[in-house]
C-alpha cells in the first residue's frame, strides 16, 4: 500500500531528519519525495511504500502527527488511493 504524507509549516532545522528517520524504524521506504522551503514556510510531500511497515496505519497516523506537533509542523498521512480520489478533477 502506498501513502501520501505532506508536511507544511514554519521552516526549522531538523524536519526532514525526525520525518525520514521515523519512517527508516517503521520500515517504510521514501519512493519520491519533493520539498520546497518558500518565504520561511517548509512544504514537502512525500511517496511513501507501506508493505512492508512495522506498525498499523491509523498508529502511523498519528504518530507523524504528533512528531509534527513536537516540530511545529502539521504532518499529514493519506492513503493513496483517497489522496487521488480527493485531488481528481
């Protein structure tokens, strides 16, 4: 299973560290990954593979979540399939 994971706030050192290294204990490997640091404000995107993740989606979930609020960052994780289903036009 794929997933989306965005991640946008205010740019501090350390984000794609703490995102990438959580990613690398859960077993979950970066397939594409694009980020752009505008005005101060730090977006990234990221492909992710989860078949071969050590832990449950909705706990992965939350966990970025919270990792995000320990950074000051809003990290979300989507399906991929829901992700393309909300961006079709």
């Amino acid at each position: 299973m794929k997933g989306i994971i965005t991640v946008v706030g205010k740019d501090t050192v350390g984000i794609i560290a703490k995102v990438c290294t959580y990613l690398a204990e859960k077993n979950i490997n970066i397939l594409d990954i694009s980020q752009t640091i505008v005005d101060g404000y730090f977006n990234m995107m990221m492909i992710i593979d989860m078949s071969s993740k050590s832990s449950e989606f909705d706990d992965t979930v939350d966990e970025l979540k919270s990792i995000g609020e320990g950074i000051g960052v809003d990290i979300r994780l989507q399906r991929e399939d829901i992700f393309d289903s909300m961006h079709r036009i």
